[in-house]
C-alpha cells in the first residue's frame, strides 16, 4: 500500500528507534506464534485484533492498541477486515514504555500520528518532520485506564485445559462445579486454585471470555440476536444488558462509537 516492506524482520534491524509497518488483513488472518527483538504496538482501524500470549488474550477494537514488550511470544487473530498499523520500538527508546502487555487507548493524535508514521520510510530522516513525527509517537505512549478487554490465563496445565475449552466454545455455560468436574477436582480446590493462578473467580473469567467472543463476532459483522444465541444468552437483551454493564454502550453501538473515537 505504501511501498514499503511487509516483512516484519526488516523493522528490527533498523537504526532508527521507532519503525512503522501498514499491512491490510483479511478476516480471520492469522499469524502464527512468534516474538521480536523490539518492542510493538498493534492497532486495528478497523475490525478486532485478538493477541494471545502465554499470559493471557487481549482484544482490540478500533479504539485501542495491544503493546507487546520485546522477547514476549504472541500470535495474532483478526476478526473482520483489519488496515493494520504496527509499530516496532528499541527497547529503552523511552523509560515510561511499558514492561508488560497492556491495552493502550489510542486518542485521536495518537491515530494520526500512526497512520503517519506508516507513510514515512524506514529510515526516515531524524532531523527533519519525519523525525519530529516518530519523537512525539514515543512520547505518545501512555497505557491509560480503559474497559476490560483482557482475558488472563493460568499456567497450571490442567486450569489452561478448562480455559482453553472454554476459549474454544464459549456457548458453554459452565458453573464452577461442572468445570471442576471437567478438571477432575473438587469444587473446592478447583476455585481455590482458579483464584490464585488467574486473580478472578471461575465465574467471572467465564463471563470475560464470552465478552471478548463477543467483540470478535460483532467485529465480523454477525447480528446481535445470532450473537447471543451463540453464546447461549436466554435473549437479545439481556446479551445486550451484560455488553452495555461491562463496556458502557450497547452492543449496536459499540463499533459505532469506535469508529467516531478514532476519527474526532
């Protein structure tokens, strides 16, 4: 789109400290799991953009971006059609930059200055506009407090095997028990742990995961009513009542709202 590489590997070996990569991302595109040297922003202006690590699964619609630190392995998902914008830090490029994944809220400048960047070269000029670009980018960063669009995981094998189960199907409406039952534990022991490896309830991290799946299938375009009967909601409203109480806006709205986020 811009002439300029889409290889990823060409973005690491740069001098500059901030390298900026457009790539357009047919729904359901996946990347397989890998890491960078540098640091990255990922942001979708358009459709969700699923990132999952070994630590947990972020979503992003067009309002936010996924910040993944150097050395983290990642894989990617789209949901939708995705103009994707990326943006590989030198690691040390700013000392506020962030230590761990986190969901950074994407204001208007900040999506300005993204969409910028990707039209400047590589190796841009550092003492020139281009320069001036790319410095006010790094100074740009800031994970900012927004709605829970994170999805934790744990590390102990057989709690991953529930939350994978459920991340796989999340028309699956599980109680605490029937997913003990599934780990072959006590209820007991099973939400003890739970809370300990993942810092919620099972309960509350079931209602996470069908959250996230929601904004996946919104992101594609699926009606709301097909939505919730796919995610084993009783109706409509109240798939719609639960979207509105954890976001803030009705899902009708949701990427409505995002879009006039981005653009005002």
């Amino acid at each position: 789109m811009y002439g300029k590489s889409e290889d990823r590997e060409d973005y690491q070996r740069t001098p500059r400290p901030l390298a900026a990569m457009a790539r357009d991302l047919p729904d359901g595109h996946v990347i397989p799991e890998h890491s960078h040297r540098r640091a990255q922003l990922i942001y979708g202006s358009a459709g969700a953009i699923t990132v999952t690590t070994p630590e947990g699964t972020w979503v992003a619609p067009p309002q936010r971006a996924v910040w993944i630190p150097s050395g983290v392995m990642h894989s990617m998902r789209t949901s939708g059609e995705v103009p994707m914008r990326t943006l590989y830090i030198e690691p040390g490029a700013r000392a506020h930059l962030p230590a761990s994944c986190t969901v950074i809220t994407v204001t208007p400048l900040l999506r300005e200055l993204l969409l910028a960047a990707t039209r400047l070269p590589i190796e841009y000029n550092p003492r020139d506009r281009e320069g001036r670009i790319m410095e006010l980018l790094l100074d740009e960063f800031e994970p900012l407090a927004v709605e829970p669009l994170q999805l934790p995981l744990p590390r102990e094998d057989v709690l991953l095997r529930v939350c994978r189960r459920v991340i796989d199907q999340p028309e699956l409406v599980w109680t605490t028990a029937e997913a003990a039952k599934y780990a072959h534990m006590s209820e007991r022991t099973f939400a003890r742990h739970f809370v300990t490896e993942v810092g919620c309830t099972f309960g509350r991290w079931r209602q996470q995961a069908r959250l996230l799946a929601a904004i996946e299938m919104l992101a594609r375009g699926e009606p709301i009513a097909r939505v919730s009967v796919q995610l084993s909601y009783d109706s409509p409203s109240a798939f719609s009542a639960m979207f509105r109480r954890c976001l803030g806006t009705p899902p009708s709205q949701y990427f409505g709202s995002c879009q006039r986020e981005a653009v005002s």
